[in-house]
C-alpha cells in the first residue's frame, strides 16, 4: 500500500513519518504540507517526494492508495474528503472533526467512494490495551465505569511539545482527550444514550454518560492539572469485580504501526474497521452533545 501523508507538525514528525517508513508493509510514498518549506523538510528527512498547495495535494492524491492525515481537525474533514473522492483510503486522527455535519461527511464520502477508514485511537492500539478492552467487553456485566484523562498541556510548568496547538486552546480537553476516554469506555460498556457535563477548574470538564446497557460512566478530562496531579487512569466495577486498564508501556509509535495495519486489512477485506469513521462520528455525536449540556446545564439526549 502506497501512502502519503498530510501534515508537517509535531505529530506527523514524531509518530506519523518515522512508522510509514518503517513499516515493512507500507510504501511511504510522499508528504504534502500546508507550509511548503516544512513539507520540504520532511520530504527530504525520508527522502519521499514533497508536495504543498492544492495542485499538488491532487497530483500526491492521484499517486496513492490511501492517506495518513496528521492535521488539527479543523482542517481533516476537508482534505478527508477530498482524498476519499479521489480513491484513498484514510488513516485519520482523532476527533474526525469538531461538527457532527463535518464528522459525517467524512463517513459519507468514505461510503459513496468505498475506501476502508481507521481513527487513530492512541489507546485502541496498544499493545496491553486493545487486548484488554477486548476481554472486557466480552466479559459484560459491567455495573460502572470511570476514566480520569487529566493531561497538563497547559499547565504553567509544563513543556509539553503541543502547548502551541490553537485547536486545543480553542476546544480544550472536552474535544482532546475525550475522544480517548470514549474510546475504550464504549467499546465495553456500550453505547451511550445521554450525557451530563459540568465545568471544572480551567478547562477542565467532567462527564456523567447513560449506556444503552444500563451501566454508568464518569470522566474526567483536563489539559491544564498541575504537573504532579496529571495522569489517566480507567477503573470498571461489575458482577466480575473490579478491573483497571493497563499502563501504557509503550509510545503511540507502536500503536501506530498496529492501525496501518488495521487500515491495510479493512482495505483488502471491505470489512469495516471497530475504529472506523463512523465511530469516529458517533464520539463526536456525543463531544457536540457534552457541549450543549455544558451550556444548558442540563442532560442531553445522544
């Protein structure tokens, strides 16, 4: 599979780039960028073609099987789009995009033009974490669940490579790391089916979710705790006792690697990924409804 990627930052550098090359089943075909001298750089690091502007990003798009997209939201819906119209399959970031319209144009035009879509859930491809929801959502019986994603992105002491990201200024920890939290939480205890959020301190936000299998769920998430109090955390109660996710042992570099895998099979399958763009969509179904309850201050139907 001949992949391009979109994106010059601090992601496409660090995970994205270095795992298309090194991936024995991936050919890393090219880079485009929204600053051309960055693409360049990139380029010219993996010794892959570079590419900038719309004339390019069609000549790279009509070279490739599919595309690695490592751009804020507020740009990846688009250029999903456009890469699912000319035929690539799409290895996306998540969230999809911060509009549930936007989230479902994507889902609509990796349908029409039948491309395979995976959403790079950090934590959905880890090594001791995807076996581990696995068997916990096969077990059942879940009473509750609990996951704290308390980052410091923001904090006054923090050096944290993304401190720059305008989108996570913007958008805060709600739309950052609760694509996170959804993402194991659903898969094992089910669809949600109504939300309550409540405002903490800065940006932080705490989330109170209905699932369709009777069980509850509370989270919650910050970019701005303190240094020392930072850290994630997932603890499930039920008629098995209780049970804690993992502790990553491992970089999202890893992780990455397994969901080019992930996107290669569903390519050659046409069997749609758990991780697919739809469920890319429903997450942000769920982050737009958390939005509205913060303002109403209310609970909202999903």
């Amino acid at each position: 599979m001949r992949i391009g990627l979109l994106g010059t930052g601090t992601w496409a550098e660090r995970v994205h780039a270095p795992a298309l090359a090194e991936h024995p089943g991936i050919e890393f075909a090219g880079v485009w960028g929204r600053r051309p001298e960055a693409a360049a750089a990139l380029g010219e690091k993996y010794g892959v073609p570079a590419h900038a502007g719309r004339t390019d990003l069609d000549r790279l798009l009509a070279e490739v099987d599919a595309v690695s997209i490592a751009l804020p939201p507020t740009v990846q819906a688009d250029l999903a789009v456009r890469a699912a119209e000319a035929g690539c399959h799409l290895l996306l970031d998540k969230p999809v995009a911060l509009t549930v319209p936007d989230a479902r144009r994507v889902v609509e035009a990796a349908g029409a033009h039948r491309v395979a879509s995976v959403v790079f859930f950090t934590v959905r491809f880890g090594g001791e974490q995807l076996p581990w929801i696995e068997e916990q959502a096969a077990v059942g019986g879940w009473f509750t669940g609990r996951s704290d994603w308390l980052g410091s992105v923001f904090a006054p002491d923090s050096t944290s490579a993304y401190a720059a990201s305008q989108w996570r200024k913007d958008k805060g920890a709600l739309w950052d790391v609760g694509p996170h939290a959804l993402s194991v939480l659903l898969p094992v205890l089910g669809d949600a089916t109504a939300v309550t959020a409540v405002p903490g301190p800065l940006d932080t936000v705490h989330l109170v979710l209905r699932h369709v299998g009777g069980a509850s769920s509370t989270l919650a998430l910050s970019l701005t705790a303190p240094v020392s109090g930072g850290g994630t955390a997932m603890e499930l109660r039920g008629e098995s006792g209780t049970v804690r996710l993992p502790e990553r042992g491992e970089g999202p570099h890893a992780a990455f690697h397994r969901a080019l895998d992930a996107l290669a099979t569903a390519a050659r399958t046409g069997e749609a990924h758990p991780c697919s763009a739809a469920f890319g969509l429903r997450t942000v179904e769920i982050l737009a409804a958390a939005e509205r309850s913060l303002a109403a201050g209310t609970t909202v139907e999903v």
